[in-house]
C-alpha cells in the first residue's frame, strides 16, 4: 500500500496515537473472508491480538487474487539454482494450480485446518508451493532449516507434533549433496510423536526411497483433487518458526495470520519501495524467519516476482552471483545479510564483479540478520552507489522494528545504527532498574506494549516461557534480549545480546545448547561456550572444556571428537570448530561463569572483571591463549 504521510515523523505519531485506524487501514488493502470485529484486543492475554473475528486466507492472499485479478500470466518466482546449474519460472496461475494440488493431496492424507505439517526443504520453488499449500488448507507450517541435523529436528517435530512431512530428497551445499531421507529417518527414531508419511519431491541428485510412507511429491500432486482456500481467524497461527533462545530448547514462534499479513502488506513499499509487479529479492533461506516474510509471503502478497536462490554468494559460480542476478532479474529491492557482503568483499575487495552489470534497476540494498559493521555498510554503499538499509528484527517480530523507510522519506544513513522504529514501535532503552538511560548511553532495548501486529503473540506449547522470556523482566515492555543505545535523534544502535544466543552468519544458536552437547562427553567436567569475533560470520562459538581427572587434558582426538558430536546433534549450521582445553573456568564465588570475560578476553577488549571474582589468576590462562594483557579488577 503507498504511503500517506509527509514524512517518517507524522507516520510514526499517527500509528502511535490512533493504531487501530492505522493498522485498520493497511488491514482494508487485503481479502478478508470475514471483517474483524476489533482492530486491537488486550483483553484475555499478556500480549495484544490484531483484528479478532476477522477471518482470511494467506494463500488466497498471496497468489489467488492476484490470478482473479488478471496477473494469472505475470511471473510470481524466479527460480535460481548456481549449484544445480538450473532456472525455472513460476507464473502466479502455476502457483495457484501446483498449491492446490498439493494441498489437495494433503487433505487426501487427513491433513485438516490447525493440523501441523513440517517442511524440510533448501530453498526452491517447492518449498514456497509446500508453504503456501498449508496455508491454503489452514493447516500450520513448521520449516526446519536444511544445516540442522536429525536431533534438532526430532526436538521439533515432539513439540509441533505435525501430521505430515513436506521433504526433499536432498539438499545441495556447494559440490556436497546432502540425502535428507537419512536424516529424516533417524529424526522419527529418535521422536516419540509419530507420524504416517512423508511427501518427498523428489531431485535427481539424490533420490529418496519410496514406500507406504514416503511418498512421491509428483505423483500425489498428479492424482489430486484441487484444495479450495480455506478462511481462518486473523489470530490463528500461520506458521510456527522454531528459533534459539537461553535453553536447549529451541523456541516455538508462533505467528499469526492477519496481523502478519497487515504488517507485511505495509512494508513492501513503505520500507522495501517495491511496488506490484517488480521484482524482489531476499537472498536468504525459506528456514529462517527473513525467508517467510520477504521469500514468501510479502512479495508475493504484494504480487512482486520473488526470486528463490539455491546457493551462496561466493562460489557458485563466482562473487558476481549477486550482482549478476540482480541484473538479469531487474531486482528492484535486494535483502542480504551484511556476512554475505563480507563474504564477497574477501573474495572481490575492489567490487570489480559488480562494475560490469547492470543494476540500474536497484533502489536500495538492505542488510539484517546482525550487526552491520561500517565498514562493511560503507563498502557496499561506495560499490554500488545506493542507499544501504540497515534494519533490525528477530525471528520473534517478523518484520523490521527499526528501519529507513525509504517509501516514506529516506532518512540519513548513519553508520552502525539501524535507524528508526518502525510505526507501531515504540523503543526504549532501560538500565537495571528499568529506568531509561540517557541518550548515548548502553541499555537493554525494549518496545512499549502492546507490540505491533506481526510480532509473535505467544510460544508453541509455552506460553508461561513466552511471559518469562520477554514480558517479566520489565513489566509493561517487551524485553529483545539486544542492548545498545539511542541516540539524540532517535536512532537505535543495536550492538549486542544480553543473553547467551550466539548470531552466527546471521542464524542464531544456543551457547547453552552447545554446552549440553559437550557436557554429555564422558571426558568433560564442565565447560562454556562463547560467542566470539569472526571477520567472515560476524561471531562464531567458541567452547573452553575442563577435563576430569584422571583424563590427559592433551588427549590428540578431544577436541576432534567434541566438534564431531557438536555437529552430529545440532548440525553443520552450528559452524562450531573451536575447542580450548583450559585447566579451569573462571567464575564468581556464587559459581557463575563469567562467559562475558572469556569473550571479552577472546575479542582482545580489556575485560571489566567482576569483584565478586573467585579467583583472578585463572584468567592469566585465558590472558596466554589469546595473547592479551592482564586486567586488574
Ligand atoms: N543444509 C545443510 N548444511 C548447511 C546448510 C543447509 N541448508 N546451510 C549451511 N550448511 C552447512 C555449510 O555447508 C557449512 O558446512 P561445513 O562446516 O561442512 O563447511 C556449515 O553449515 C556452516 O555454513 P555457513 O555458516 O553458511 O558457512 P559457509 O562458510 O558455508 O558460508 C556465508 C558463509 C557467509 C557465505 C553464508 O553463511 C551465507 O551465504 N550467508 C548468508 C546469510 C543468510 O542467509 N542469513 C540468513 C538471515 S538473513
Ligand atoms: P533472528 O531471530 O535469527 O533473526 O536473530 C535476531 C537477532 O539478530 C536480534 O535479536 C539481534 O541480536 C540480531 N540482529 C538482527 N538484525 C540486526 C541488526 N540490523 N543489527 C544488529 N543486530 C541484529
């Protein structure tokens, strides 16, 4: 929808002070089945609810009235697979027939409205049908990322308890094929839910074998009947997206249907300036939260043609890819995370890839997912002459809580910050106390409640951790587990999380649940795992493991040995290659680690040590192995 407003001031007031003509407003510019009867309820929850008793269709939203409305012919998905050397086109009819088929062949299976089903496919123009099918039929999506390995995924399918399987029979990373079926399989082993079937699609690569319960993608698709579009309530869940948090157990985010929709609706031209029918492209994964909101469901509710990538930026088939695709395809809106530009600026520093193609069409580029450090925003803004959004935004909000919002007024691009809270949002930064902290001073960032539609309004199975996690710690707020600070113009700095999630490239982890995996080692008396300073993936884990007596702390396969388990549980994403063997942790006197040292220490910063520190010398260990200077408390 355009944008109405003079300029960010006026749009950010308004959405504040009257919300639900706001919001109701942007809602008017979908299909609803039913109209809601409140735009805004705070009654009956810890968290507001957006548009209760109204009902629509996300699918219906995002590919079937765009075809009743005359696009049927226009091209919905650009398919790109460097690694598979192939392209292919969906046009928004195509889209239409191929989800109702599958969600026809679903239903054929007993697959019902509010059912689960989970999606383990890469990035391809299946998994976009797989997701759009569920929501056709109501039934709730759970997509795992194709880097998790058979543990994580059995973790999810006992908590979502799904009916179905959506798969393919294989994933592809660089040259490496990676069979899904075997991970699939030992996943159910391990699950105590159990469920009938698996739809494979199958991929030449690597087939899955079929049977009564695996299942061929095209022949269910061939012999099924056609699945209308079934309404749902705006506050039923679209999609349950699993993310880390402080535990082992991995978070069930919940998002629901109207209000994610609305919210959608509202940024592909007031933050992305996209409008219809231009192409749009975020070159993530269909398994993290960035994938569902601006693969899947904003540019195609904003009927834009999406572009679906398999592979990386460097590599395949060479640091151009990005440049040469954005060409080709006329990408009007470009949305990375700021460690694929890293990754290209190592390869290709002077950006000569890119000086051969044509990207005229290009209006801006926006990076999230992490920190964008200046140099890399000032590197890729001198390359390529254009804005450089940078915007911040968990898997628990999915959308932007703070951006430039370039189809409203662009603001000035300041280095480090990521501009702005978005309408709905309002962002503050409080001490320990909960009071807030003056401008340019570090903080915990919070947003006012009641949050804007989109963010998620509780935890799968977990609601009691949900008010636990964000809502106690500051009664009245939601607490983003990020700190940094705000300047005198409001810009919000997002510098750190305040808890032990780790952002590697973009995809965040558990140190906790990393630590799990090597405390369970026979030779381990206990250990920590640290987020540390990466130039290519923004931070990686680092671990530091005491040994038990008795075991030679020199023994040659340990570390081999941990790192191995570390990525048969969790799986290769968790890009976990660092071991230390230390003779002890250091700690407070009440036991607690000081992982916020170690890292300190790690990253060459002068570490502020507690008073309450057990012993100071340990840390001449960790002063040794990372080369540094002592610290005096
Ligand atoms: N399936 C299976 N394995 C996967 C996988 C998938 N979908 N995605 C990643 N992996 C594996 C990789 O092959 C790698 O394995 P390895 O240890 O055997 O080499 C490991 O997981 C780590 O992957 P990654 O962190 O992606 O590192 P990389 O060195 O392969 O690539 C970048 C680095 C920067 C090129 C890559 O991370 C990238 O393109 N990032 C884009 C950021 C992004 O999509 N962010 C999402 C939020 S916007
Ligand atoms: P995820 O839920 O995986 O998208 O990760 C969300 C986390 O990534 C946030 O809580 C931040 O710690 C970090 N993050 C995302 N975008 C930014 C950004 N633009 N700047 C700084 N940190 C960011």
């Amino acid at each position: 929808m355009s944008n109405p407003f003079e300029n960010y001031t006026e749009l950010h007031d308004f959405a504040a002070s009257q919300p639900e003509l706001f919001w109701g407003d942007v809602a008017k510019t979908l299909h609803w089945s039913k109209q809601w009867d409140h735009v805004l309820s705070e009654d009956g929850g810890p968290i507001a609810r957006w548009f209760v008793g109204g009902e629509l269709n996300a699918c219906y939203n995002c590919v079937d009235r765009h075809v009743e409305d005359g696009f049927g012919d226009q091209i919905a998905l650009y398919f790109e697979s460097p690694v598979t050397q192939t392209e292919r086109t969906l046009t928004y009819s195509q889209l239409q027939d191929q989800t109702s088929k599958l969600g026809g062949a679903m239903q054929k299976h007993g697959v019902s409205k509010g059912d689960r089903v989970l999606i383990y496919m890469p990035n391809s123009p299946e998994a976009v049908v797989a997701m759009l099918a569920c929501a056709r039929i109501g039934a709730v999506h759970s997509v795992v990322f194709g880097g998790f390995a058979a543990k994580e995924l059995a973790t999810r399918i006992d908590d979502a308890t799904p009916s179905l399987v959506l798969a393919a029979s294989c994933g592809i990373e660089g040259s490496k094929i990676l069979p899904y079926q075997p991970i699939l399989d030992e996943a159910f082993a391990i699950a105590d839910h159990k469920m009938a079937r698996t739809i494979y699609w199958q991929r030449s690569q690597c087939e899955a074998q079929l049977g009564p319960q695996a299942l061929d993608w095209e022949t269910e698709l061939a012999q099924a009947p056609s699945a209308a579009c079934q309404p749902v309530a705006a506050t039923d869940p679209l999609y349950i997206l699993y993310t880390s948090g402080t535990t082992g157990q991995p978070k069930g985010i919940v998002r629901d249907t109207g209000g994610y929709l609305t919210a959608l609706a509202w940024t592909m031209e007031n933050i992305y300036r996209c409008p219809p029918g231009e192409t749009y492209w975020a070159a993530s994964d269909v398994g993290w939260v960035v994938g569902h909101s601006y693969i899947v469901y904003g540019p195609l509710l904003n009927r834009n043609a999406t572009v679906v990538f398999e592979g990386k930026p460097v590599g395949t088939p060479d640091a151009g890819i990005f440049w040469q695709l954005i060409a080709k395809h006329r990408v009007r809106s470009f949305f990375t995370a700021p460690t694929a530009i890293r990754a290209i600026k190592q390869v290709d520093p002077h950006g000569e890839l890119a000086l051969h193609h044509d990207l005229s069409a290009l209006q801006a580029i926006y990076l999230a997912g992490e920190r964008t450090d200046p140099s890399t925003l000032t590197w890729i803004g001198d390359l390529l002459g254009k804005p450089v959004v940078d915007h911040w935004w968990q898997t628990e909000t999915g959308w932007a809580i703070c951006a430039n919002p370039m189809g409203v007024e662009q603001l000035p691009i300041k280095a480090g910050s990521t501009s702005l809270a978005m309408p709905g949002w309002q962002i503050h930064c409080l001490d320990e106390d909960g009071l807030p902290v003056p401008a340019g001073d570090n903080g915990a960032i919070v947003a006012k409640l009641p949050l804007p539609p989109g963010a998620a309004p509780t935890l799968w199975n977990a609601s009691d951790r949900y008010k636990t996690a964000y809502l106690d710690r500051y009664p009245g707020y939601y607490l983003s587990g990020d700190a940094g600070y705000i300047d005198e113009d409001g810009f919000v700095f997002v510098m750190t999380r305040t808890d032990d999630v780790i952002n590697v490239a973009g995809h965040r982890l558990s140190s906790s649940a990393i630590e799990e995996i090597l405390a369970a080692n026979p030779a381990v008396a206990e250990c920590a795992v640290v987020g540390i300073n990466d130039d290519l993936k923004g931070s990686v884990p680092a671990s530091f493991v005491v040994v038990k007596a008795g075991i030679d702390p020199n023994t040659p396969s340990l570390s081999d040995q941990l790192i191995g388990e570390v990525r048969t549980a969790i799986g290769p994403v968790a890009a976990f290659k660092i071991v230390h063997i230390v003779t002890k942790l250091p700690k407070t006197r009440s036991g607690k680690i000081l992982r916020r040292n170690i890292r300190q220490i790690a990253d060459g910063e002068t570490p502020k040590i507690p008073a309450t520190i057990e012993d100071l010398s340990v840390l001449d260990e960790y002063f040794a192995l990372f080369n540094h200077r002592e610290a005096q408390p």
